[in-house]
C-alpha cells in the first residue's frame, strides 16, 4: 500500500478520528489478527459468524499501530489511531479505492463463468516479461479479497491482473468500481450460479458489468465464440478484440496439437503476424485462455516473442489442473470448483492424459444450478462416457445423477460407483485404482475434493 497519514485514511473512508495522532503513517492493512505485523492498521470486519471487534485487544496487542472500526471499543491506555465508520467492509473498500487512485500503472480485469482464474496466471505470466506484477492470490476474487489485494498496491508494481467473481447482479459492478480496470477480459458465460441468476442472459449481464468501467482509452479483450460474451461488447466504450477459434475474431488459433496430453501447442494469428505458442497446462480449452492473455499483452506492448516467452513459463494457481504424480497413479487435481462446462473440459484433459491407459473420473456435486441441476449432472455423465472413462465414481447426492447419465449412454464405464461423501471413497478406492491408472479428481468446493486427492497420492 502506499504511505499515508492516518488523517488521510480517515477521510478516505469517511470516518471519523476517535483518537490518537492523525500524522501517523500506514503502508499496511490487515483484517486477521493471526496475520497482523507491527506497525499494521487493523479493520475490524463484521461477518454472519464473526465480528473482528472482539479481538480489537488481540490486534492491539500484536502492535498493531491503528484500528478501524464501526463501533466504539475499549482500547485501554493504548495511544493509536482509532477511526470510527459506519460500515468497515465498506471502509475496506473505499479505502483500495483510494490506495489504486494512486497507481499508475496497468489494471487488468478478469471475469468470466470458467477460466478465470488459469486466464488471470496466463496474462500475469505474460505482463511479467514487462513490468513487475500483482496478481489475485489464490481466488481471493469477491468483495473482500479484491480490495485487499489492491491494498498491496504501490510504485514496486507496474501492472496488476485482478481476478473478479460473482454469485449476482451488480457484484462485478462493485468491484469494477473499486479497480476501475484499464483492460477487462469475459473469458465466456455459463451455468455457475445459474439457481442465483436465473438464466444465461442474466449471467451475462452480471459478467458484462466490467465493460461498464472501460474507459475510452481502455481496452477488452472477449471471447467471440461465445454468442452471449458478444452480445455485451457494445458496453464497452473502449477498444474491443475479440479472440477464438471460429470467424469474425482479430485473435485466433489454428493447428492446435497436444501429442503427449500434459502440454498443449498451437498457432497464434494475431495483428503483429503469426506465431507457435507452447502451454505446459494441459487442455484444449486452455486455447482460448492463452489468446486472452495473448490479446492483453499485444495491447500492453508486450512483444510476440516476450509472449511467448511468458506462456512457456506459466504456472497454475493450485487445485487448477495441477497434474500429480503418486507412486501408484497419475492423479489430474482440479478440485476447485465445477460446473457442468469446466468438468466437460477436465474429461477432455483426462481423456488426453490418459492416453493408452486405464481412465478414472472422481466426480463430486456441482452446486448453484438451480433448475439445471440434474440435467447438468445427466449430462458430465454422459460426456464421462463419451470420453471412455474406464471407471466412474461419483460422490454426493447430486453427483448420483452424473452415474444416472452414464448408465444411460451406449457405452457406459465398464464401472460406476456413487458415493454420499468423500470420507467413504478410501477403502474402494484402494482396490479400485490399479498401477498405472490416470484419475481426475473435480467437484464443487463444498464437496472437499481434495481430500481424495491427498489419498490418491500417498497410495503405495
């Protein structure tokens, strides 16, 4: 964060100093005391199940220099700096406002039903080979986390790339608002959180909110294979590109190969002339996620071979298409979430991958899709045999229709085995995976997915 005096923070906020020397300075802020370094201002964050005033003594305690909050509190004979607001999430925020006002490089949005996460690495890789670069940590994506993540903002970075998510309208328009993005990329619209939103379009508009915060001078980069990305590009009063495999798009790809599964090549075409791109991700769809971070850095200055150079180097955030290797299996970890399009696209992985071997999908419950919800799960199951998956396990209530969609298909896995939760997979599945097999673990985050990940590779 940039220096500034307490005062100055106080008036960001619009709060109201209850004490303590308004010269003082911070380049810091914390919202967990487990994470407070000395000299921190502490914001005292109100959840459903938590209320950080009542470890105001422990922040103290922990040197904090400063506190922020919404309602008096007893701090003793301490000195700092107590402001006074009416809402601390809403001084969090306000607050990463003030602090990007003061930056004056490159901010880079990313959104999008699927993909935004591995497309935010991929443009950061990209960006790297330029400037010094924050990105999004994790999936700190929502109204918390991507104030704080600009919080870490300050003249050590010349470039940012900001991962923004959503369960409903006028989410991304808040957090927009805060970043006020010079470049957002839509990486396309699909079913998560659907039971929220009601419908495609309705999702599309949310995802579509970033494109609001364009200015003229601004830029997006947008998927033109997906029908409704499109339909939101006239919001955006800045340059648009639109990147893909199909027509009618200024980014394109062609003779995409991925002969050994765990990597993926292809060709860019792009307005700066052609050029072979190597990922060392697996995963066709990861294409179109690599002519996203291709298209921002062409518009960053970034040139074709320093792209290039960025791509070859990416690394995943984790529970992303992390392939492992266990002394028993190769085990394709994508727990972080699904929904119907992105395990589509993991069985397309694992198809690859496992190549000549014997294939095992682990699927788990996909959740928020509404009216979509056993349909969706008829379908992966579907898409699981289509892809010839040797074994399919399932686990949750939900994911019992995903084997219901197998067993319907012509050629269904030669196995099918459901279980309620991931704590009753261990014992099967010590029988079930053989030396040599290849296993994609996916689910919803509430399912706990990784735990099975955990016990495939300490199998002996």
């Amino acid at each position: 964060m940039y220096e500034f005096t307490a005062e100055e923070i106080a008036g960001a906020v619009s709060g109201e100093m209850l004490q303590g020397d308004p010269g003082v300075l911070f380049d810091r802020v914390s919202t967990d005391t487990r994470q407070i370094n000395e000299g921190d201002l502490f914001i005292a964050l109100v959840g459903d199940r938590f209320d950080a005033h009542d470890f105001i003594d422990r922040a103290v305690s922990q040197k904090a220099a400063g506190v922020i909050v919404s309602r008096e509190v007893d701090t003793g004979p301490w000195p700092g700096p107590v402001i006074l607001v009416t809402d601390t999430l809403k001084a969090l925020q306000d607050l990463a406002a003030h602090n990007r006002s003061k930056f004056a490089g490159l901010v880079i949005g990313v959104t999008g039903s699927n993909g935004k996460t591995t497309t935010k690495d991929l443009i950061a890789a990209v960006l790297e080979q330029r400037y010094a670069v924050l990105k999004t940590d994790g999936n700190l994506n929502n109204h918390i986390g991507l104030p704080l993540t600009l919080l870490k903002l300050d003249n050590s970075f010349g470039a940012v790339v900001l991962e923004m998510g959503m369960r409903g309208l006028r989410e991304i328009d808040l957090l927009a608002g805060i970043a006020k993005p010079d470049g957002a990329v839509i990486t396309n619209i699909g079913e998560t959180h659907l039971e929220r939103l009601g419908s495609l379009a309705n999702i599309a508009r949310a995802k579509g909110e970033i494109l609001d915060h364009i200015d003229p001078e601004g830029f997006a980069i947008l998927n033109g294979d997906d029908c409704m990305v499109r339909g939101q590009a006239a919001r955006c009063r800045g340059r648009v590109v639109f990147y893909g495999t199909g027509g009618d798009v200024q980014l394109t790809a062609q003779d995409i190969r991925s002969p050994e599964g765990r990597s993926i090549s292809f060709t860019a075409l792009t307005s700066e002339g052609k050029i072979d791109l190597n990922l060392p991700i697996p995963g066709r769809h990861n294409v179109l996620n690599a002519l996203a971070a291709v298209g921002v850095g062409l518009e960053a200055g970034v040139s074709l071979e320093k792209i290039k150079k960025g791509l070859g180097n990416a690394r995943l955030t984790s529970m992303r298409l992390g392939i492992k290797e266990g002394k028993r299996a190769t085990v394709i970890d994508d727990t972080y979430n699904a929904n119907p399009a992105s395990v589509k696209a993991a069985l397309e992985i694992l198809a690859d991958v496992g190549r000549g071997k014997r294939k095992i999908a682990i699927l788990g419950d996909m959740y928020e899709l509404g009216t979509r919800a056993f349909d969706g799960h008829r379908e992966v199951g579907e898409a699981a045999a289509d892809r010839q998956v040797d074994v399919l396990v399932t686990v949750g209530s939900l994911a019992r229709e995903i084997a219901l969609g197998a067993t319907m298909t012509e050629n269904p896995p030669v196995e099918i085995i459901s279980f309620n939760a991931t704590g009753e997979t261990a014992e099967i599945l010590g029988k079930v995976v053989r030396p040599g097999d290849v296993v994609l673990v996916k689910g919803s985050r509430g399912v706990k997915m990784e735990s099975i990940v955990e016990y495939l590779l300490q199998m002996t």
